[in-house]
C-alpha cells in the first residue's frame, strides 16, 4: 500500500510539472490567447500605475492671452516693420514663424493625449510647435522630453526654450514653450492652449528647470 501511494504521488508530481511545461509551450509555441491576454493586462496596469505618476493636474489660473491676435506689424525706430503675432513688444530679435505658430494654436482646448485641434495635451504641443518652426522632433512626453535638452536655470531662460514643471507628486508633468518676458505658452489643462506668466504663483512653485534644445 505504501508503496502503491508513492507511485501515485510521483505521478501526480509529473502531471504537474507536464502542466506547466505544457502551459510555458503553449504560450511560446501557440500563443494561447488566455495567458496572452494575461500578460498584456499585467503590462497595461503597471503603464497605467507609473502614468498616473506623471499625470497633468488640472491647474487654475488666469493667463495673458487665451485667444488668437490679430496683431498689426509695429513700426521701429529705423523705420522697419516687425511683426510679433501675439501682439507684444516687437524687437528685432523676435523669432515671428514662432509667434504666429502660437497665436495659431491659440483656444485649442486641452485633452490629454490628444494631438489635434480638436483637443491637444501640453507635450504634443510643444512637439508641434518645436515641428513646424524649427523642424525638430522631440519625445512624445513632458518626462521624456528632458533627454532633448541640456537643462539651464530660470535666469538663463530665453525665446524657444522648454519650461519643465512638476506635479503634486513631484515628477515632471507639465512642459511649455519660452516666449519673452517671462511668459510662456503651453497647453493649459484649465484653459488650453494660452499664454501665462512663469511668475504666476502655481507656476513658480512648480517650476522644475528649464531646457534648451540639443539642435
């Protein structure tokens, strides 16, 4: 008897390990649709845990400019004309092709992950934005974006330079684009698409670094 039960305990052993052999073939031979679908929800959540981390938090404030311009060249001093496309000061050092793709863009609701005009988030923004003036392509999130640049202080900021922000967790969630005295245009979660003050008192707090473009 005693031997009989220890046959069968061997036997129930190497079912057991034939099983798992048979499930390990299965999903490297056959792909059983099961444990596939396993594996990728296991990999969705664990996306979606370190997302959250990272997540634009819904910020309310009142920005400088929330709609397009329609901004008339100004006169210099020489004479010349120079157009700024959101209506501020003029100088011979304004990139225009950057402030008329702004003013563009400009009341574009925000939707995280979107892309569109139809709604856009804060790093496809900047994306587009660095895209159609400069011809550059930057990484498709506000963390990841810091692998494109060289980081430099606030003091150090100037026109077309990334501002990185953080959120209450204290990752880096929130981008926007430098323009002149001390505003920056960004894709706003509470107003989309506008102009704000670096110096706003949500924004101050949370500025992280600002960056500057490996070109």
């Amino acid at each position: 008897m005693r031997q009989g039960a220890g046959h069968r305990g061997q036997g129930r052993k190497a079912t057991r390990c034939m099983a798992a052999i048979a499930a390990a073939g299965c999903l490297l031979l056959t792909g059983c649709e099961s444990l596939k679908t396993f594996m990728a929800r296991d990999l969705e959540d664990e996306d979606f845990i370190i997302g959250k981390l990272y997540v634009d938090e819904r910020v309310d404030e009142v920005p400088v400019i929330v709609a397009p311009v329609n901004a008339k060249p100004q006169r210099m001093s020489d004479g010349r004309e120079c157009n700024n496309a959101l209506g501020l000061k003029c100088t011979d050092d304004d990139n225009a092709a950057l402030y008329e793709a702004v003013n563009n863009w400009l009341g574009v609701p925000y939707r995280y992950g979107g892309n569109d005009r139809s709604g856009i988030d804060c790093s496809a923004f900047v994306g587009r934005i660095y895209h159609d003036v400069y011809g550059i392509d930057l990484h498709r999130t506000a963390n990841d974006m810091l692998r494109d640049v060289s980081l430099i202080s606030r003091s150090q900021l100037r026109e077309g330079d990334i501002l990185f922000f953080t959120n209450s967790k204290g990752k880096v969630s929130h981008v926007g684009i430098y323009l002149k005295e001390g505003l920056f245009a960004h894709a706003s979660t509470s107003n989309g698409v506008s102009v704000s003050r670096v110096d706003d008192a949500y924004w101050t707090k949370h500025f992280y670094k600002g960056g500057r473009v490996k070109f």
